[in-house]
C-alpha cells in the first residue's frame, strides 16, 4: 500500500461524535451525517485516497457503448490509447486471441475508466506512460492468456510468432464452460461476503476475461463498479465478463485498484505511488517486478521463485515487448521481483506509515461515548465488507450495514441530532451528564424519567434492558 510519511496512520484528529438514543429504535443510536463524514474525511485526509478514488472514476456505459475506433466523440484517454497503440499495434500482438477479444472492445475498456491513458498536468509524459501501461498489461496477458507456443514449434506456431505476440488466447479458464457452476467456494454461507455478494443460482465464477477474474466476490465487486453499485447484475450474468467489452475492463479495473498493502499497478507505473523504508528494506521499488509481486507475489516473487515458470514468462514477456516499443528502463527499475519480499509477507505490525483501504469497526473504547463505544470506523490491511475506495461504505461500516461486527450497537445516520436543550430535573434528581462517573446506586434524569446506576458506569446513555448499568427508579 502506498506510503508517503512517518506516523501517517496516527496523526489524523478524533472526530467529535455525539451518538443519541434512537426514538425509533429503543437501545439504538442515531449519529449525525456531517459526524460521520468528518470522522470519514479526517481518516483518508491523505492525498493518496483522492489519487486512489480519481483513479477509479467510471464513464457511463451510454458514452461507453458508442465507443468506436477513429470517432472524433470518443473520451480524450481513448484517442491517446489509439494514437500511442493503433488498429496495427493491436493487430500484431493478438494474432492467436480469441475473437471475444477485438480492438473495439479494447478501446471499450479504456473508455470506461479516464485515468487510464489519462492526461498528465504536472509535467509527467502522459502519452509515454499511457504505451508503457498498454504494454505491461500485455506483458501480464500474455502469462495469464497466451498461447505460450515456441516460435520454432511450425506446426502449432506456422506464423513464427513470438510468446509476447500470443496475448488473449482465452477467454474462459481452461476446462470451464458456460453453464458449469465452478469456483462457488464459500457460496450461500451466513456472511458479510454473501450478504454483500450474493452468488447467483446456479453460476460458475471460475476465471474469464484478459485477467481471469475469479471468485463470486470478485464478479460482485467488479459489478459494482461497472453498474453503479450493483453487484447482482455479473453475478447473476457472469459470462458477460468473457463475452462482452468487461473482459478486457477487468483486467483494467484490476490494473487500478490498490489492494492493501499492494499499490495500483498505474500509480507504479506513474510514479504517484511512492515506496515507504519497509518497502525499500522488503527490495520492492520501482520497475515491472512490482508489477509481478502486486499480481502473484506470493507465488512468483522471492528468492525461492527466482527460476520459476511463471515470473520467467513474464520478465522475458516483458523484455520482449519493451524491447519492441522502445520503453525506456530507468536505472532505479528491476525487471524482476525474486529479489522481492512478496507484499503479503510483509511484517506491518506496528506500521505506521502505511495506508490501508478497508473498512473495520473500530473497538476501542471511548469513555465519553454510550457504552464505550467508538461509532467509527478504522483502517485496516485486510479484506473487509467495506472499501475506502467505494462512496458510501464508511457510513455503511458505522451502522454495519452487511452484520459484520457481531455486539455492534445499532446505529442510525440521520442528516441533523435533534438534541434537547439541557432538561429540567426530575423530581429533584439531576439531568444525567455523559462525562460523570456514577456510582452504584446513583440517581440521575433523563427523558423525564428517573433512573439508578446498577454498577460504576460513564458515558452509558440510561436506557433499559441488555446489559445497560441503568434501571428505572421504582
């Protein structure tokens, strides 16, 4: 995950919450919008989130769908992908593709997403980094789709054609049709996955497409982002990701999603991503090494995988196709990742320097807040039902929208608090104030009733039932 500065996880400030019992929920809460959004805001105030989020913004599918080779109306990031990688570029390294793959479809892809052979406003060379990004993903086509047939074996290779010209062979992982339900691990499990991602009755989820998406939430996350946050649209349909443009926008998406503690293949490649000491120490830096190790470090990077068939495939994949388009290898640039820690052996305990792109309920305990708890969310370097990167899933974390926080209070986002002035006694009794220690025994008013403290407590709104410190005065 990107790194920019020492002590980064912990210099954003504590929001102010002021969490209220819900009147339409007894034993619930309701938080304000704007607390949420400042809680929210203070934690990704780092200016690698906007990066992120900038790099994930989609065009409509109307506009996508009129997208056509040398249209003056195509997006600007389209009209530099056919200025830098034409109809002929194209052409040469897909001679063995399959015919789900086309040129027009390619266009599609990148249509979808402007960051993608975006424009550059700081001095950086867009339309170089646009051809380098366009070859490495064939780089990575070529390994994960190719034909991987030796150009002197005539009788299955008669053109002669280098591996690096054999890209997208397949559209379906081998050995998998439409109609066979594969890769359905963990499908109609009681969990956040499955209450997020829904697998479809019946449907297959094995590998389709340049990037052979795989895995039911994969095919739900990958939905989202294509359909405006439905996730049930390739779920339920997942062959359109072999059968449609989506098989070469998800290797797009893929091409620029971090995945904690990964960075984005682009911001690599751009440069935006700056590798922290632990990455430096762990051998990780600039170059398509990287690029390896965000894919498949765990098999492929390190000392142990140095002679490996997989990462040997793609270096020389890679050199081929640099070497062919003339890409330019800086000198702080490694080809290879053996010499690489992968990303997911990472020690980040304690790490302070990292960001991470998920969602978890924060525990700690927060004396001035009902029951101790935090009503936030905090960052955290695994997989969660919530993504930083996805608008709205921070207010969903708080209220736990999919039930992923088991003992979660039940909270409400409300657009303003309804919060009554400071209320009269009760029967002589003083208004309970959140920041006292009761005591046993201890009286204190509220919403015009009298309550007594069952045990020591503060912070803990008088509500009854459950394991409230509270109970009604007889």
């Amino acid at each position: 995950m990107t790194v920019l500065c020492a002590g980064i996880l912990a210099s954003y400030q504590v929001a102010a919450m002021n969490p209220q019992p819900d009147p339409e929920n007894p034993g619930g809460y309701v938080v304000a919008q704007a607390e949420i959004d400042a809680a929210r805001d203070a934690k990704t105030a780092d200016t690698m989130y906007a990066a992120w989020a900038k790099a994930l913004e989609t065009t409509d599918n109307a506009i996508v769908e009129a997208i056509a080779p040398g249209l003056a109306a195509n997006p600007e990031n389209v009209k530099r992908a056919e200025r830098v990688f034409g109809q002929q570029e194209w052409n040469f390294l897909t001679q063995m593709a399959a015919p789900e793959y086309t040129y027009t479809r390619f266009l599609k892809a990148i249509g979808k997403f402007p960051a993608f052979c975006g424009t550059y406003t700081d001095g950086r060379d867009s339309d170089a980094i646009c051809k380098r990004s366009i070859v490495t993903a064939f780089a990575h086509f070529a390994q994960e789709t190719g034909g991987h047939i030796s150009k002197d074996n005539v009788s299955d290779n008669p053109q002669g054609l280098e591996e690096w010209q054999q890209a997208l062979v397949h559209v379906r992982e081998m050995g998998w049709s439409e109609g066979q339900a594969g890769y359905t691990t963990g499908c109609g499990s009681n969990d956040w996955q499955n209450r997020r991602w829904p697998c479809g009755e019946g449907k297959g989820y094995f590998g389709r497409g340049a990037k052979q998406l795989s895995y039911h939430f994969n095919y739900g996350a990958f939905s989202e982002v294509m359909f405006d946050g439905d996730a049930t649209v390739l779920l339920n349909n997942p062959g359109l990701v072999a059968d449609s443009w989506l098989n070469l926008a998800s290797a797009i998406w893929f091409f620029l999603t971090p995945q904690a503690p990964k960075p984005a293949m682009l911001h690599v490649i751009d440069r935006t991503w700056v590798p922290s000491q632990r990455e430096i120490d762990a051998g990780i830096g600039y170059g398509f090494g990287t690029t390896i190790n965000i894919i498949n470090g765990g098999i492929e990077c390190g000392e142990q995988n140095k002679n490996k068939g997989q990462p040997v495939n793609r270096i020389r994949y890679w050199e081929g196709l640099s070497s062919y388009y003339n890409i330019n290898i800086e000198a702080d640039e490694e080809n290879t990742c053996w010499q690489q820690t992968p990303f997911g052996s990472l020690n980040l305990n304690g790490a302070t320097d990292v960001l991470y792109t998920n969602w978890e309920g924060d525990w700690a305990y927060y004396a001035d807040r009902p029951g101790g708890y935090s009503f936030e969310c905090k960052l955290v370097g695994y997989q969660t039902a919530y993504s930083a990167l996805v608008p709205g899933d921070y207010e969903k974390c708080v209220t736990n929208f999919y039930q992923s926080h088991a003992s979660w209070p039940n909270v409400r986002v409300v657009a303003e608090l309804d919060i009554p002035d400071d209320e009269p006694p009760v029967g002589g009794v003083a208004a309970w104030d959140a920041g006292k220690v009761y005591l046993k025994g201890d009286e204190a008013s509220y919403n015009g009733k009298v309550w007594q403290a069952k045990w020591w407590t503060r912070g803990d709104t008088p509500v009854e039932g459950g394991a409230s410190p509270w109970a009604l005065k007889k």
